[in-house]
C-alpha cells in the first residue's frame, strides 16, 4: 500500500480517539504543571541622574587644567555618571558583594514558595533552612551571580536618559526590599569612590600648594580645592548621589507570570502534533510490514 495524503487522512479519522486520548492527557498534565508554577512578582523602578552629579568641577582654563591633571582629576566636561551607575549595577562584583553583604543568597538562589504569612520557604534539595546550610557545599559566586542575572534587569531610555531598573522574585516584598536596598548600596559606592578620589586630589593640592611660590598659581589651587571640598560637602549628605529616584519601587501584587494559559496551550499543540506523529509512524510500519 503506497501511503499518501487520503491515506494518512483516513488513518488519522480512523484512530481520532487515540488523537484524542494523548492531546487531553498533555492538556491535563500541562494544567497540573502550570497550577504546581509559583506566581512571580516583580519591583520596578525608574531613576534619573541626580543633579548632584553634575556639580562637577569644570576647568576651562590652561593652567587650570594643567594644574588638574597632575593631580588625577578629570577636566572633561562630560559628567554624565549614568551609564558607569549601569554597569556597575549589572557587574559580577557588586551584585556578589550585595547579596552577601545582606546575606540574601537563600532568598535569591533557593526560594520555592510564599507562604499564606508572606514568609519564604525554600527548596530542601538545595537549602537546609533549619541548619542554614547548603545542601551541596558553600554557593559559589558564578551560581549566584548567574542566578541574579536571570532576575534583574536595566534598560535606558535614549532619549530622556532615564533608566529603569526590575528586580523579579517569588514574593512581591522581597523584590521590593531587594532593589531599594540595590540603589541605595549603588549611590553609596559610587560616592565613596568619588570621596575617595576627591580627598586624594585635594591632599595633592594641599601638597603643591605649601609648595608653590607663584601667586597666581596658588590662587588655581585655591580654587580647585575650594571646588572639591565643597563637592565633598555636598557628596556626603545626599542619600540619592546618582540615581535619583523618579517612580521608587513599591510592593506590586499583580502577577506578571508563569502564563498558565499559554503553558497549557502550548502542551496542547504539542500534544496533538506527537499523536498525530504516533499514528503516521505507525501507519508507515505497517506499510514496510506488508509490502
């Protein structure tokens, strides 16, 4: 018997029940599956560069400038600081350096499930919640750093330079929780390094300025450390020092996964094409069967 499409037709109104049988026993698993899926929430929020950080000082003039440079300090005009704040939020270092420091590495990496109380429970395969201890050892950094790569996200707006910042997790207070805590230890870094940086220049120019015996050269250095010391000032009260937040996150209670739906629909396809597979096969070997 040559096998061709009124056969395969025939074959397949023939065996509709067992098409039947395996797509409603994959549309069944599939709904066991998709209800057994935890809901997953997310924190979001949008920032701004902080005007602090364009208070930079700006050096036009030559000696100025000259005077600056021999000091480490940067005379460009651009002090966009947004785009470091970026890649610092998304670095290796940092985000590791962050989990540990809150020590939110079971939350992060063994969460299972959000009890009627809010609390977390997690997977008893990988964490001993009772013992804190892991299952398999010490959690090294790359499966921590891999794991919150999966759940946090940046994206910047060209146009406006705004960038928004969305942290997903199991518990909508813990995202919340989670990427407040974020921005805050990203501003504090990044105005430590700069305090860092200013006290160095400004011991510099202390240094060069017992040292100088030209008038109008001191009064360059005057003025830089002048600059510096009131950009310290100013560095060392402002809680948001480069981000600056325009829509703070908040405890968001509306789900944005898993798509039950789409789970179960897409079972269901599946379902049917294997069945429809399952029974072409079997026609073709019967065909080599009986030829």
């Amino acid at each position: 018997m040559n096998i061709n499409i009124t056969n395969i037709f025939y074959e397949l109104l023939e065996k509709k029940i067992t098409i039947i049988c395996i797509t409603l026993l994959f549309s069944s698993g599939s709904i066991i599956y998709a209800l057994m899926q935890e809901n997953i929430f997310q924190a979001s929020g949008l920032y701004k560069e902080s005007v602090i950080t364009d208070a930079q000082p700006r050096f036009s003039a030559g000696s100025l400038s000259s005077v600056a440079a021999l000091a480490g300090i940067s005379t460009s005009s651009s002090n966009n600081k947004m785009p470091e704040a970026v890649e610092i939020i998304n670095s290796h270092v940092f985000l590791v350096n962050f989990i540990k420091k809150y020590e939110y590495q079971d939350e992060v990496f063994a969460a299972s499930k959000i009890n009627s109380d809010n609390s977390i429970s997690y997977n008893s395969n990988i964490y001993d919640a009772s013992n804190k201890k892991w299952v398999d050892g010490d959690l090294s950094d790359k499966d921590l750093f891999k794991r919150i790569s999966s759940d946090l996200y940046t994206s910047r707006d060209r146009i406006t330079g705004f960038t928004r910042v969305t942290y997903r997790h199991l518990s909508p207070y813990f995202a919340k929780e989670f990427l407040d805590n974020l921005i805050f230890e990203l501003n504090d870094q990044m105005r430590r390094n700069d305090l860092a940086q200013y006290a160095k220049a400004v011991d510099f120019l202390n240094n060069k300025l017992r040292n100088e015996v030209v008038e109008s050269q001191r009064a360059i250095i005057s003025s830089l450390i002048q600059s510096y010391l009131q950009k310290e000032t100013v560095a060392s009260i402002s809680d948001e020092y480069v981000l600056s937040s325009i829509e703070p996150p908040y405890v968001n209670l509306q789900k944005i996964g898993p798509n039950r739906k789409l789970i179960v629909i897409a079972f269901t396809i599946v379902g049917f094409m294997v069945s429809v597979l399952f029974i072409f096969f079997q026609l073709l070997y019967r065909n080599q069967n009986t030829e």
